[in-house]
C-alpha cells in the first residue's frame, strides 16, 4: 500500500507538531503523547476513564510547566 501525499503530509505536520511539544515542555511530554497514542491504536479504542486520566495528566504538565 502506497501512502499518498495528503497522507505523507498529515503524518510529517503530526511529527512535527510532536517534536515541537516535547522541545517545548520537555520529555514528559513525549511520555504523555505516547501514552495517548498507545492508549488510542489498541482494537476497543481508548476508555472515557483513559482519556480522563491523559487530559488530567495534560493539565497537570501544564500547570507545572506554567508555575516554572
């Protein structure tokens, strides 16, 4: 299977976007997108307690990104 250009595309601007946040905020969080996406590629897809607790744990990188 051959990837298109628009596919090529989309994955390069999400490599990108990736490296961008983890240069912003460290390598915690390249943990916290790697989580997510390990989380989101199983068969039965995340669980609402699953993406509860990634969105918790993106706020709570935030807050102590902003309070440093």
């Amino acid at each position: 299977m051959a990837i298109d250009a628009s596919e090529l595309s989309a994955i390069v601007n999400g490599a990108s976007t990736v490296i961008s946040l983890i240069e912003k905020y460290g390598p915690d969080a390249w943990t916290t997108i790697k989580t997510a996406v390990e989380d989101t590629v199983s068969s039965d897809g995340p669980t609402a307690a699953d993406i509860e607790s990634i969105y918790a744990k993106c706020k709570a990188d935030n807050a102590a990104i902003q309070a440093s």
